[in-house]
C-alpha cells in the first residue's frame, strides 16, 4: 500500500505511521500559510488586520508544535492532556475576553477569537477544534455576563490559566434539543440550591473542574421556570461517567455528568432565578457561529489534504489530479468553501458590532455543518479505499465532521429557528 510523506510517494508501508501522519499534518499547516490564509485560493479576505495577521502566525507556530504532535496520542487517551491546558493559558489563548483584573487580555475583539478557532480548525484536530473553544467562547461567557462577582473571582482566573477547565451542561437522556424537557431539578433550600439530575453528551465533560448547568427550579413554568448554576468538581455528589466510545472527535473528552444532592451555594446562580432559558437563547448565537467557523475550517483542512493527495496518487499512469471528475469536484468544493469562508467573515463582522441574531447564527451552523459533512464525503471518495483507512486524514474528519450537525442544536432545530424569522 502507498503511504504519503511530503509530497513523495512509497510503497514499502501498508499505513501511515503515527511520526508520517504528524509530518503529514505539519505539511498542510506550511501549504496553507501560502494558500489558505489570508487569501484562500486568491479569494482576498478583508475582515484581519496586520495585528490580526501577528496574532494568527503565533497560533500557528503554537499549533504546529504543541498540537499536531500530540493529536494522535490524545485520540487514544480520550482527551486532550491537562499540560495541554496549561500551556494554551500560558500563551494567552484561553478567555482572552476576560478582563485584565480576572488575569484575561480584555480583548473584546471577536476576530482574535475567530483566529483561534479557524486556526485550530485548519490543523485538522478536530477534538481540540472543539474542546478549547467551547471553554472560552461558549461556557466563559455565561459566568462573564451572568455570575456574581464572587463566583468570578474564584474560577475566571483559573480558567484563564488552564487550571479549570469549563463545559456547559444542558442535554439530558431524554431531552435534547427541547431544552424545556429537561428533568435536572435545583430546589431552593433557602441558603442553598440542592440539585439533582443527570447530563449527557457533555463536551470536556470528564475533565471539567467547573460546569454551567441548566435545571428547573420551577417545572410548573416551562422555560420560565429554568435557571442556571455554577457547579465545580469539589461538590460533594457530582460525578462522572467514564467518556463515550465515540464514532469519531476521539481526542475530544465528552462523559454523562450526575448530580445527587449537590449543595449549590447562592452565589453560584448565574443571573436570576427563572431567566436560564433566555439567557441560553442569548448566547447559542456565539456559540453557533463558533460551530461554523470551525466547520470552515475543518472543511478546509480536508480539502487541502486532498489537493496533496490527488497531485501525487497515480492511475492509468498518470496523477488522479489530472482527470476531469477529480479537477470538478476540486472545484466545486473550493467555490464552495470560498463562499463560506467570506459568508463566516461577515457574521464575525456582525457580531463584533453586535448584530449577529439568533437566526443568522442558526443559518450559519446550518450551511457550514452541512457543508463540511459533503466536503468529508467527497474528500473521502477521491481518496478511494485510503481515504477509509483512519491513518488518513480525512477518515478521521469524515469521521469527525458527522456530529457538528447534530450538537449545539440539530440542523432540524436550525431550519425552524430560520422560519420563525421569515415567517414573523
């Protein structure tokens, strides 16, 4: 079996070592400085700025050393590893929205994040394209705007550091898209919170050390009668489940959480009581547009896996580039993610000047999921029988890529989002 190894073709490996896949990876980052960023394919983008550029060009050096080594080891882990934590706080690329007096950068500009998540994306990673967003981008922002200064101070420096490591908590067993189905309960014991229930799918769930948690403390009142909660791994009665055996996203941690009588201080509710379901409608937005632009992203790297692959693959004694269905698809897939990219730039634009709604966002994590999934699967098919082989690239983002339309919302959930808007 051929194996490929900077542009040069072998035949004396069935399979891509773990040390050929890493020199594989690091490739595609060196390939795409040229052809991916800032001017995918020729296509000018005009959102970044020269600082922006900077900032980009660290991450990338960052990626490329602490990252893609190690990828593979954390698949097989389950999770990324907690030194791996560390050393993103220790560069300054986790909460960098956090203000300076939390131990964040208090940069408010969304397009620093948008770097991150693309950058990641691009590396082909997908666990941690996930994992590290999630904490800074979905869950930080929650204890941000709705917490209690007290509750502030005592886990947004930590999680700036990487000490603690965040998720949000809101699929149950039996409730997952419809949020008001919930069953988790928070009664109100008059200096405390007791809580009780179980989560499931919860992304960084078995290496969490604080978890915002959606439960009822009303269930007489529907979506009115939920509230949000801060609950950290020194709570006597939460556990953990071991993580999932998952279809793909193996370096990504993600377990069932269970909550039996957990004591939850007052100072660990997130805004007012009842108001958990407006303020998860509030923020989906940023975390929809996350999901996009990793899908971007991801959809990227697997088409510049490709590009590679077909220049050097040979059939009927020429390169498989050079035939006519090979060279179409490429095309339609480059048009395609061009047009999603700049589509992405936009709402970034948008949501930096705080115009970004709950439908754009939707729309977006609609198109671009289902995007990335054709992208994999015709990425997939070009690669013929290697491209189902998991050392290659894009059986792991095939792989990977499935899921994006099924959490933070389904795209079911997304095209009803849409149409209440149109239909107003």
């Amino acid at each position: 079996m051929l194996w490929l190894h900077f542009g040069v073709i072998s035949a004396n490996s069935w399979q891509l070592s773990e040390e050929r896949q890493v020199c594989l990876l690091t490739k595609i980052l060196f390939l795409k400085t040229e052809k991916l960023n800032p001017n995918m394919f020729g296509l000018h983008r005009s959102l970044f700025t020269e600082e922006h550029d900077l900032f980009r060009q660290s991450v990338r050096d960052f990626i490329a050393r602490e990252i893609v080594p190690n990828n593979s080891q954390w698949e097989k882990d389950k999770m990324v590893s907690r030194e791996s934590w560390l050393k993103f706080g220790e560069n300054g690329f986790l909460g960098m929205q956090a203000p300076e007096e939390l131990g964040g950068l208090n940069i408010q500009d969304f397009r620093y994040n948008a770097i991150l998540i693309e950058e990641i994306g691009l590396s082909g990673c997908s666990g941690p394209a996930i994992g590290y967003p999630l904490h800074s981008d979905i869950v930080m922002p929650y204890i941000l705007h709705y917490a209690t200064e007290e509750a502030k101070k005592k886990y947004i420096p930590k999680m700036v550091t990487g000490e603690f490591i965040g998720a949000v908590a809101m699929t149950e067993p039996g409730a997952g898209s419809d949020l008001q189905g919930m069953r988790s309960t928070a009664e109100d014991k008059g200096d405390h919170y007791l809580l009780n229930g179980s989560k499931t799918f919860i992304t960084n769930g078995y290496l969490s050390d604080v978890v915002v948690v959606a439960a009822k403390t009303d269930p007489s009142k529907g979506a009115k009668g939920i509230s949000l909660f801060l609950v950290d791994r020194d709570m006597k009665g939460f556990s953990k489940g071991v993580p999932f055996e998952k279809v793909g996203l193996h370096a990504q941690d993600t377990c069932e959480l269970f909550f039996e009588d957990v004591k939850i201080p007052k100072e660990n509710l997130l805004g007012k009581v009842g108001d958990g379901f407006k303020y998860l409608m509030t923020e989906l937005a940023q975390e929809r547009l996350v999901v996009a632009l990793s899908a971007v992203a991801l959809g990227e790297f697997m088409l510049m896996s490709t590009l590679d692959y077909v220049k050097q693959r040979r059939a009927f004694g020429k390169p498989i580039s050079d035939f006519q269905n090979t060279r179409f698809k490429l095309a339609e897939m480059t048009a395609a993610l061009e047009q999603g990219r700049i589509y992405c730039d936009y709402l970034v634009q948008l949501h930096n000047e705080g115009k970004l709604d709950s439908a754009m966002a939707s729309a977006a994590k609609y198109n671009m999921t289902e995007l990335q999934c054709k992208v994999a699967d015709e990425c997939v098919q070009l690669h013929g029988g290697y491209g189902y082989m998991w050392e290659y690239p894009v059986a792991r983002g095939w792989a990977d890529a499935r899921v994006q339309r099924i959490y933070a919302g389904t795209n079911e959930i997304m095209k009803e989002l849409i149409a209440r808007k149109i239909l107003k």
